[in-house]
C-alpha cells in the first residue's frame, strides 16, 4: 500500500510550489492516518494505520533509501501489514522493492516511480515493473492537488493480470507526503480507499 522513491539536487519546480524534488518528499520519521475502506459501494472498515520511516541509508549514486514498516490498528488487533523501501534519487522518488519473510528485500525491476527528477504540473511518464512473477504497468500524471495550495497529485493507473488500479498521492509544500486515495477494479468488483486525519510526527496535516 504505501510505498515511494529517489534523490539528487535538482532544479526549483515554480508550477508546483514544491520546490526541489528532495524538497518535496521531506521524509518523517513517524506517519499515521485513518483509513476507510469501500467495497462495490459500502463502507467496510474504517481503521488506523501507523507507518516508521527507518534510515536513510546511503545506496551510493546520489540515491537514498528508507524501511517503512506498516501497522494496522484494527479492533481486533494491531499487526503488521506491509515492509517496504523507498528510494529518492536522480531517477525520482518511488517503492524500491519489498521486504521478504526472511528480512530480504525482492527488489522491484525498475523501481515503480511516484515522482519524476522535476515534479511539476503537467509531467507525465510511465513505468514498467517486474515484481516477482508479476508485471504491472502504470501511466502517472501530476495534476495540482485540491489538499494544499501549491501542492501535487501524482495519479497512476496500474494493470496487471488482476485487474486495474488507480492511485492518487498528495504531496504538499514544506510537508511531503500528505495521504492518498485509491480505486481498483478486479473480477466485477470495486474497492475505495482513502486517509483521513494524517499525523506526521506529531502534527496534523491538512
């Protein structure tokens, strides 16, 4: 679910307001939001979620990576639902690969992009993505974001042999990322996802 990508100096980004690409995705050490959970047009679930940023660590290359360890905070129980890294770089920002049973981590062939080396209004690009057994393709485009003034949405449609997945990641000036929502179709069915109350150490995020 959550995952993202890459880093370099790079230039200013005026359409966006964001500012460098680094500039952009500022990471936390600690991120936690509601989310609720749609199925075929009913409300499921509606639960918490924390995520720990663990690093940097330095992959040489001008790029950097982060662990993200993901929790859910269900009635039922808290547990872990997701390990994955991150990676920013010259390349962009995006999900470097998951982490394995074994503490492993299945490196995703490229890297899947979230945000390209200048993210501004208007950018487009696609990647193709070999995880595991699987391929998925995505089509991205940054419009202006409707959480923030100056702000991007990086919308990405992904197909695999499952069905489609359309995601919308929010990343705000001085604060990086800001929530997302989702929607995926498979099999004739419909599930909608979304943040809501998102805590970055400590402080709300509009």
């Amino acid at each position: 679910m959550r995952r993202l990508f890459l880093l370099l100096a790079l230039s200013a980004c005026p359409k966006s307001g964001l500012g460098t690409l680094e500039q952009a995705v500022p990471p936390p050490h600690d991120v936690g939001w509601r989310e609720t959970v749609v199925i075929d047009g009913i409300v499921r679930l509606s639960f918490g979620v924390t995520q720990q940023w663990i690093g940097p660590k330095d992959l040489g290359d001008g790029r950097k990576s982060w662990r993200i360890l993901e929790v859910e905070e269900k009635p039922e129980g808290i547990k872990e639902r997701a390990r994955y890294d991150l990676v920013l770089g010259p390349e962009g920002f995006g999900y470097l690969g998951t982490v394995q049973a074994d503490g492993s981590l299945q490196e995703w062939d490229p890297p899947e992009l979230v945000l390209p080396p200048n993210p501004v209004v208007g950018a487009k690009f696609s990647t193709k993505s070999k995880k595991g057994d699987r391929t998925v393709e995505r089509s991205c485009e940054l419009l202006a974001s409707d959480l923030c003034n100056g702000g991007i949405v990086s919308v990405c449609e992904a197909a695999d042999e499952h069905g489609t997945t359309v995601m919308r990641e929010h990343f705000c000036p001085g604060v990086g990322w800001a929530g997302y929502e989702s929607l995926r179709v498979f099999d004739g069915h419909s599930e909608k996802r979304w943040t809501e109350d998102l805590v970055r150490d400590g402080v709300s995020v509009p």
